[in-house]
C-alpha cells in the first residue's frame, strides 16, 4: 500500500518551544522569531593511484546556526558581556521542539549541545522597521535527539 504525507500532518512553524539552559538555568525563548541549526561535514580529499578523480572522506562535523529573534530580551547581550568584561566564553543548551497538536505525527525535541556565540548586535535602532528584530549567530559542538517524529 502507497503512504502519501497528508497535509494535515505537516507541523506548523509557529507550534514550537525552544529553551537555553545555562548554568542549569533554563530561560524560555519566546522570542524567536526563526531558528536553524545544521551539521556540515568536514571532508579530506583523497587521491590515489590509477583513479582520476579526487575521491572524499569525512573526518568530522562542524555545528552552526542562526536566530532571528525579536529584540526584545538583553539575555544574549548579558552572556557576550561576561566575556567582554571578565573573559568568561558561556557555553551552553539549546532545547528545541516541534510539536502540532493538530499533526499525528508527535513531536520532536533536539538539544544542541555547548552553543557558543558568534556574534550579538549590543545596541539597535531602525526608524523603518515596525518591530526590532536581530540576527545571533553560533555554533555547537554536539547534538542529541531527545524525541523523534512518528514515522508516517
């Protein structure tokens, strides 16, 4: 028998949670506005003898991601000070879930793991924008997925 997706089972963007846990201290992320996390490959490139082409082999993985967030909390600009002023580089959690209750497949939770910031914007004004909004990005050096959708 043919499965096919049914459109009432594709999750919804704005039926979602994220959470940071720093220092075992959990702040919701109300906030955001889009978030992205993905893996890249690292690849060697390999030749060998009698084969013309360059052939490739991971030999490891690179965490990176971006927020668009309203700019509405000094939470990121808080973590960025601590190492403008005392030299200390916050790592911490992201937990994000995806979860439609009008959807039958259930949920999904990812944590990314030692999130470090790349950069934070620290003051912003816009005279043509109705709301602020900015741009945080990151990386992460590990990643565990808590929860899995259903299979359909």
């Amino acid at each position: 028998m043919a499965q096919f997706l049914n459109a009432k089972d594709t999750i919804s963007g704005q039926e979602g949670r994220a959470y940071a846990t720093v220092n075992g201290v959990n702040e919701e992320m109300f906030y955001i506005k889009k978030l992205e996390a993905k893996i890249e490959k690292e690849k060697a490139e390999i030749k060998a003898l009698g084969k013309r082409g360059t052939q490739v082999k991971a030999k490891g993985w690179k965490g990176t991601g971006s927020m668009t967030i309203y700019y509405v909390t000094s939470f990121f600009r808080d973590l960025m000070m601590q190492y403008v002023e005392k030299g200390i580089d916050v790592y911490f959690d992201i937990t994000v879930m995806n979860e439609d209750p009008s959807s039958s497949i259930g949920k999904q939770a990812v944590i990314l793991k030692d999130v470090n910031l790349d950069s934070v914007i620290m003051a912003s004004l816009d005279t043509e924008s109705d709301t602020l909004e900015e741009e945080v990005s990151f990386t992460f050096s590990g990643v565990q997925i808590q929860s899995k959708f259903k299979q359909i």
